[in-house]
C-alpha cells in the first residue's frame, strides 16, 4: 500500500519541530524520504541546505538559536548523535545570566573529538556528566551551575562571574550549598569565594 505523502511530509515536520526547524539526511530517509526526493525538496527551496546532510525546513519559524543548532549538529558523530554541549560564556547567554556577549560560540566537545574548531566556534575539551547537561530544541547546554563551575575555571573577568553568580542565586536556579558539593581547581576556588562575597555586597 502506497504512503500518503502527507503523512511523511507531517512526520518529517514533527521530527524537525523538535530540532528548532533542522534534520539530516539520514533522519529525513528514516521519515520515507528517498534520495532523489530529498534532492527534489533541495532543489526546489523546500528544504536549506545548512550543511552537507543537514537541512532546514524552509517554513519552519526561525529561533535566536540558529547558530547553537546549526553548530551542534555539525559535531555529530558517524551515528548521527550530537557530541557538542552549548558551555562556558554561550551558555551564560542562554541562560541570561550576567551580560557577557561572547564573540564566538563556546562548545564543550569529549576529549577524543577530532573535528577542527570552525571559526566561529571555541572548543573545550573535556567529559560532562549527565546530570551536567539540559537538552533545548534542537541543541545541549550545560546547566546554570555546571556553566558558573566552567566560568569559574576560565578567564572570564570576575565581575562577569559575581554577575552571573548573583543572577543565578537570586533566580533560584543555583543554591549556595552547590558550591561546597563539587570540587574546584584550587584558583577556581578563590575566584567562586570572592564572586560569593561580591554578591553579598550586592544584596546588602
């Protein structure tokens, strides 16, 4: 029995929706979408081609995260799984704490990961655990606490960190006792003491 075209253009949609508008290859494949159909939709604008074997739908609304998506998906592995997880100053900005605006977009990648920095983008090397990441659509992004943690050890300037440790505390998101639980590098360390008495003198 032949498939209703519109059920395969409805579950490509749903697929997409769930990634800020983006898919590859292989997943429009997966929906019912042969080769020479996905060329058809390239050809005729249906879909962007943001990469090789990733594309945008046309229709689908743009988001302020199109280039954390679009980045993300370009450090997925031979499997198709994204290996980059939004961190450090990004993930500042998406979490609207403090009012740091990074220049290029900063990416947590797993210490074996091979591709080359793009000029856009910072790379950090290093694992996260699980309960360091939250997904958003269609990207990974370290928690508040994980991305203060990644600050914290970084040369971010200490009134970007007060800032964004003040912010943090006040929102609810991130709670004092945190920063007994996990260990820091010992300048991590003094720089999270002297953020935390900057943000008393804040309170008061």
């Amino acid at each position: 029995m032949r498939r209703d075209p519109r059920d395969t253009e409805r579950q490509l949609w749903e697929l997409a929706s769930e990634q800020g508008g983006y898919f590859t290859a292989s997943q429009a494949l997966s929906t019912g979408y042969s080769y020479r159909q996905q060329h058809f939709h390239r050809e005729r604008g249906n879909w962007l081609a943001i990469d090789r074997g990733l594309f945008r739908l046309r229709a689908f609304p743009n988001s302020e995260c199109e280039d954390l998506i679009r980045w993300s998906f370009w450090s997925r592995d031979q499997r198709g799984k994204i290996q980059a997880v939004v961190s450090h100053e990004s993930a500042l900005a998406v979490h609207d704490l403090s009012d740091v605006m990074p220049a290029k977009l900063h990416l947590t990648v797993p210490k074996n990961f091979r591709k080359p920095a793009p000029s856009a983008c910072t790379l950090h090397y290093g694992e996260l655990a699980d309960a360091d990441i939250e997904p958003r659509q269609g990207f990974l992004l370290t928690t508040p606490f994980r991305t203060i943690k990644d600050i914290a050890e970084s040369d971010v300037s200490p009134e970007h960190l007060a800032k964004a440790i003040h912010d943090a505390l006040n929102r609810g998101i991130v709670r004092r006792k945190q920063f007994e639980q996990i260990e820091f590098s010992a300048p991590g360390w003094q720089r999270i003491q002297e953020a935390l008495k900057s943000t008393e003198r804040l309170a008061s």
